[in-house]
C-alpha cells in the first residue's frame, strides 16, 4: 500500500483498519493531549509526555505506537529500551526541544562546572544525557527545591524556568527557549475570556508568559489541568494548546472548559493525521532510536527525578 491509497480512504475505513491492525499485531497506541481528537479516540492511552512513557514502559506490548512529538518518543525509548516504539511522522519535533544543541550545553557546563544542570522533558535525548535531573512541568519546582541550595542551569524553557525561579528563590541560569504555542498567550487574552466567561477558573501552563501565569487561579501542567476539572467540576478557561480542551470536553462529562486562545494550535502535533497512524500501525513505521551511551545517561537523569518527587 502506497501512502495515497491511505489517503483515499474515509475516516470510518482508516479507523476500522487502525483498530483492526493493532489488535492483530499487539501494538499499544499512545496519543499525547495535544493530539486531533480523532488520534486521542483511536489510542488505548492518552496522556502527558512522561505519563506516557512510563506506560510504553509499563504494558506487555512490544511495539508501541507513539502519536506526538519526536522528544516524546525518544523518552518512551530512553524508559523502554527493549521495545519498538514508532512515530507515525517523523518530521514531528518541537521547537522548544530543538531550542538548544548538545554542543551549547556542553559550553554552558564547561563555563559553569559547579552547577547542576536541571532539564525539562521537553528536551532531545542528548540534552536529557548531558543532564543531572529531568524536570516535568509537573514536578520542576518540587524538583529544583530537592537540590537544596545548589546553583542550577535550567534548559530550555524561559517562562518554566522563571516561574520555578519565583516559586523556589533558586540561583537559576535558565536557557532563553520557550514554547511559542504557550509564548503568544497575553494578559488580553486572560481578561477577553474572564470577560466571556467571569465564573470561569484561569489555568495556565508554565510555559506562559511571566505576566499570564501572574494571572492564573491554577498553574498546571497539563495533567494537573485534567485532574482539576475532573476534581473540582467548576467552569474553567484552559491556558494551553486547544487538543487538551477537545480531550476534557470528550471525556469529562458536563465539563465545561473554553479556549484562553481558540488558535493556540501546535503545529507539529497535528502532524499526526489517521492516514498517517494507520500508516504507522500497518506498516510499523517510523522507528525511533537513542543510541545506547546516550539512553544510559539519559535515563540516570530521569532516574534522579523520579527518586526527588
Ligand atoms: S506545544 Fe510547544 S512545547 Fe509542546 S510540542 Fe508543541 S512546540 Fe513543543
């Protein structure tokens, strides 16, 4: 089958043949938030990157198919060496991850050799090998308070990096990266849909904007997002990209969530089509590899983390 005979078929035949392909070949679908709603209903889970992982770790399958970006991948790789994890579209990265090279962060480590470098997840596996500890958005403040006073190097995401600076007080060298799906939120944006929507709860992801997370009655990763309207059934405005309010509107029954920004759309997420999986699940494509020096280190560093939190 040539890519265009996916691309002929309606979405009612590539979702019989995703469903059908994954059962006869024991692959586990993995869909990140982020993901088309139509992706996250054909995944047998669906989560935050690390959630993820650590479930492509977790189930007996083989093979695991995960719908995201490349970074997400690799750390299901890094936690499931063993196994064979695929991405339907190769070309999916993330420019946040992409923000800094290993050879960058070497020189920032040679220039400050007594730190200890703090990475977040969303980072390439060479970063998360020449890393101390990996952060989540989740659990970077209770991880930089673990370190007790030490000086810290945090890559590469500027507004989490200057919020975990403000929430612990840490002598913090951050990496001026940032996400720009998350970057564009404004405090317009915080009082245009307070405005429309006055009973609503504010929640924000971290890799806002300083002055938008000012703002927030909740700063959440995007897990903690879910659990919050899970918990609290009470109106909220979701300060993230838009697959995360399509996720809660689906599963959360009554739940009432708007967009803090109708456009905040990652590109690359959504490179993930059903042609595309159902490409991936048939012909088991895209394999990713970490060559293993690098999974070893990288994997210590995710070890660290899950020892602090
Ligand atoms: S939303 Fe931002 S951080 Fe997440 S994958 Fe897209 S560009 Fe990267």
């Amino acid at each position: 089958m040539g890519y265009n005979d996916y691309l002929s078929m309606s979405d009612d035949e590539l979702a019989s043949l995703i469903i059908e392909e994954k059962k006869k070949k024991g692959i586990v679908i993995l869909a990140h938030n982020y993901q088309r709603l139509e992706i996250q209903k054909l995944a047998d889970y669906v989560g935050d990157s690390l959630e993820l992982s650590r479930i492509a770790a977790k189930v007996p399958a083989q093979t695991i198919v995960f719908a995201g970006v490349m970074f997400m991948a690799e750390t299901a790789k890094i936690l499931a060496p063993e196994k064979k994890i695929l991405i339907p579209d190769k070309e999916a990265g993330c420019p946040l991850a992409e923000s800094i090279t290993a050879d960058q962060l070497r020189e920032l480590r040679t220039k400050y050799p007594n730190r200890v470098v703090v990475s977040y997840v969303n980072t390439t596996a060479d970063i998360k090998s020449l890393s101390d500890v990996v952060c989540t958005s989740a659990n970077a403040v209770k991880v930089v308070e673990h370190l007790d006073g030490e000086k810290i190097i945090f890559v590469p995401d500027r507004n989490l990096g200057d919020w975990v600076k403000r929430c612990t007080g840490a002598d913090m060298i951050i990496w001026q990266g940032s996400c720009y799906v998350h970057e564009r939120f404004t405090v317009e944006d915080v009082e245009r849909a307070k405005k429309l929507h006055p009973d609503a709860a504010v929640l924000v992801h971290p890799e806002a904007p300083p002055d938008v997370v000012a703002l927030a009655d909740l700063v959440a990763s995007t897990s903690g997002m879910y659990k919050f309207v899970q918990e609290k059934r009470v109106p909220a405005i979701i300060g993230t990209e838009v697959g995360l309010m399509e996720r809660i509107r689906h599963e959360i029954q009554d739940s009432k969530v708007y967009p803090l920004k109708d456009d905040a759309i990652c590109k690359t997420m959504k490179y993930t089509t059903l042609p595309k999986l159902a490409r991936s699940v048939r012909e088991e494509l895209f394999e990713v590899t970490v060559p293993e020096d690098v999974r070893e280190r990288a994997v210590s560093a995710v070890r660290r983390m899950t020892e602090m939190v």
